[in-house]
C-alpha cells in the first residue's frame, strides 16, 4: 500500500481508527459496537469507508469471525501509536501539575493590583509551580483587553465595567477607599470631616494625567470642591509625595492599609461616599478550559 495523499488522510476520523483498532482486538463487529457505544451499522459502514480508504479488505469474514488481512496486521502497531499520541496529548491538554509545570506567565496590571496581588502571587507561585515565570506587563483597562484579544496576556487584573464578549472574568473582591496623611494633618484619624478634606490640598493618582477623579464627581454632586496639587501616575509615588508634605491622598483601601504606615501616615475614612468597584481576574474565551489559566485564577482567589 502506498503512503496516503492528503485527500485520502482528511477522510479518516478517530472513530474509524477505534473501530479498526476494535476489530483487531474483538474480531467481531456486534462487541466493537457494545464497546464503543455504536450500532452494528455504524461499524459496517465504518469498515466500509475503511476499506475504501485503504483499498484493503482489511477484515475477512469467517464463521467464527473477522480475520484480519496482512495490511490490516501492518497497519495495527502505526494506528495504535496514533491513536495512543493522540490520547496522550489530549490528557496532557486537560492535565495541569504546577510542580512540574515551565514557562511564562503574563499579567497585565496596573500599580494598584501589581503592589497588593502580584507579591503575594509571586510567592504562590515560588512555593508550588516553580517552574512557572511571572511577568507584569503595565497596561490600563483598553490595552489589557486588547492584549488578552492579541494573545501577548494571559490574564489581566483590575475593574473594567464593560468587557467585549470574547473576554471572561471573576471577581476577586471589593474594593472601596481610604485618605492617607501624616499624623499631624489627620489628628482625629480614623475620623474626617468634610470641611476639613476639602480645606487641605490633595494629591491625585491618575494614569492618564487628568487631575479630576470619582471623588471630585462626587464632590460636585455636593456642591463642594477639592484643590488638587499634585497629580501622579502611581500609587507608592503618590504615598511618598503625601509623606513630604500636608496633603492628602485618596486611594484603595488595600494600597493604603499595606503601604501607608511604610511612609508613617495614618489612614481615614472618606468623609463622603465614595463609589466602591470590583477587582476582577480576566482572560480570553480561548483560554476558559485551560488548565493552567483555571490554576493560575485559583491561585488569585486564595490571595
């Protein structure tokens, strides 16, 4: 038999291989139906498009049986190595072992998610995959969703309200906010009125360089106002900025409560109400059933 054309090998399919391989090993058509869950038909015209495939015989009939034809003998030990490929590389599709496990993982976040997942993470991942490589690439909302479309992230961190169909999510937990200062301009800390937050200059965290945020929105709402003096791209610089002077900063409360004493401020609550939102796990549809992605989000959700 000469090897197979292309044309020829898209006319195969798995179940004619497991039938083939069935009827070696039964030599009768009614238990290589029992086994895999076919009719006596179905494996009749199975063997017929295999035959024609193979341009063999491939299976005598005989009383006591189907007598397999020396093509039929030839081809055995090649389909079941297929066939055992093929099952091997599925069940490592579906299978994940962190201890084993190599390569690189890419998370898109912003500073907020980088200072209070990513180290914790970190060290999940040292402690029970690490084999596994962690990379942060620091894109905001629009480009972390395009990266995940792209491929070039595996997972990103952080709230996003409306999310593109193809792009799934799990919400970690809520976050709300907290005021940060040194101890002698929040005296009354944990307390804060609101006459006194708007009196006192403020530091502004903004990625995209805009000096108005929530809380200015909210403050309009009120009819009262801030004065910002300072606006910067991150968190731990803006903590630093506040720890130099009297200002204040408002930022998520589990930026302040990790790193604010660090920089010897004290925190308060917001003397208004201040929207609260979702941190959330995101990735691709493609990546839903992935092993190593359901892992990596279980590792999230234990932080």
């Amino acid at each position: 038999m000469s090897d197979l054309s292309t044309s020829e090998l898209r006319r195969l399919d798995l179940t004619l291989l497991l039938v083939f391989l069935g009827l070696l090993r039964h030599r009768k058509a009614l238990d290589v139906a029992a086994d895999l869950g076919l009719t006596q038909s179905a494996i009749s015209q199975s063997l017929k498009r295999l035959r024609d495939i193979f341009g063999d015989e491939l299976f005598l009939r005989r009383p006591h049986g189907m007598d397999p034809t020396a093509t039929a003998l030839a081809l055995e030990a090649p389909v079941a190595a297929a066939v055992d490929a093929l099952r091997g590389a599925l069940g490592a599709a579906r299978a994940f072992d962190p201890g084993t496990a190599t390569g690189l993982v890419r998370i898109a976040a912003l500073d907020a998610e980088q200072a209070v997942l990513i180290p914790p993470l970190a060290a999940r991942l040292r402690a029970r995959a690490p084999g596994l490589t962690l990379t942060v690439l620091p894109l905001g909302r629009t480009a972390a969703m395009e990266a995940l479309a792209e491929g070039r992230a595996d997972l990103a961190l952080g709230y996003v309200w409306e999310t593109p169909e193809t792009i799934c999510r799990e919400r970690l937990y809520d976050e709300g906010f907290l005021v940060a200062a040194r101890p002698e301009v929040l005296p009354d800390a944990p307390a804060l009125d609101l006459d006194t937050y708007c009196a006192a200059d403020h530091v502004l965290i903004s990625p995209g360089g805009d000096l108005r945020g929530v809380v200015d929105d909210q403050l309009a709402v009120l009819g009262r106002a801030r004065r910002v003096v300072l606006g910067l791209p991150a968190f731990l610089p803006a903590l630093a900025a506040v720890a130099a002077s009297r200002a204040l900063v408002t930022l998520p409360a589990r930026v302040a409560q990790a790193f604010a004493p660090g920089f010897g401020l004290v925190t308060a609550t917001p003397p208004l109400e201040v929207r609260r939102f979702p941190v959330s796990a995101f990735w691709h549809r493609r990546n839903d059933a992935d092993p190593q992605t359901i892992w990596m989000r279980q590792q999230l959700l234990c932080l």
